[in-house]
C-alpha cells in the first residue's frame, strides 16, 4: 500500500517521513475498523436524544447461536443511559434455539421471521411486530433473509 501512495505523489514528496507515519495510520485505523465488528452512524442531542441511521448498520456476529451465520448489532442500550435496547438482527435460511432472560419485541423489516414455540411456527412479515416474554423458549428462523428490529428490557439482555 505504501508503495502506491508514493507512486501518486509527486517525486519531492516520495521520501517523507510524514508521509510514512500519515501511511501507518490509516492502516492502523482501518484495522481497528475490521475489528471493531458491529457499527452505524449515530446522531446524539445533547439532551440524550440519539438518532441510528438504519441504513448504516454494518451487522457483527452473534456468538450465541452456535456458530451459524447470524448478524447482529446493537444501536441502543445503557451506555446511552437507556434502561431499554434495541438493535438490529438479519441471516438467511438457517434458525436456533433461544430462551430469553428478558422481554423482547422483534419488528420485521424484510423477510420472514419465524418464531416456533412448541410444535406452532409464528410467521411474522415485513410490518410485523412479534412480543417475546421473559423465559420463553423459541426457535428463531428464517426460510430465506430475515432482517429486524429488536428492543429488549432491560438495556443489558446480554447479561440476563
């Protein structure tokens, strides 16, 4: 990379140290960005207002269903001082097991969401809001791509 950086530049700027340094920071930060896994674009008002860009929700990886494929990101939570979450989930065509320690409200953006409780499956469509209580014992899946919208109480789901 440094190499074609140099080569762009005009010959007396070819040699700098600054440019050096300019180089290793950028890679640096664009490393950082690869790890640092789920993002978006956030908005915050000095009274606490925060505004998520949806569009710009980059998903990470939700370890907690058994290494399949599953995207998730939280955009909201008790680091915004909310006693409230929400985030955003999305996979295709592959389903878990889950039992939630918390209550949950799934919206449905795009896709199917199904949601099996015993030998029923609930099929939840774009537009489609799902409640999930405390200590139920689901199947979260999805015949094809599923995308949605999670809020979940308490802010800390993750830690029930």
């Amino acid at each position: 990379m440094k190499k074609a950086v140099r080569d762009k530049l005009p010959a007396a700027h070819q040699n700098s140290s600054l440019l050096d340094q300019l180089i290793e920071k950028a890679l640096k930060e664009l490393q950082h960005q690869d790890e640092a896994g789920p993002s978006c674009e956030r908005e915050k008002a000095p009274n606490g207002v925060v505004l998520v860009r949806g569009s710009s929700v980059k998903p990470g990886k939700f370890d907690g269903a058994g290494g399949k494929p599953i995207g998730l990101t939280d955009v909201i939570g008790a680091a915004d001082n909310s006693s409230i979450a929400a985030g955003y989930m999305q996979w295709e065509n592959c389903s878990f097991p889950w039992t939630l320690n918390y209550d949950e409200i799934d919206v449905v953006l795009e896709g199917e969401l199904h949601i099996t409780c015993g030998n029923k499956t609930h099929i939840g469509k774009p537009g489609d809001v799902f409640f999930i209580p405390k200590g139920a014992a689901i199947e979260f899946g999805s015949p094809g791509k599923v995308r949605f919208v999670y809020v979940t109480y308490p802010a800390d789901w993750s830690a029930q």
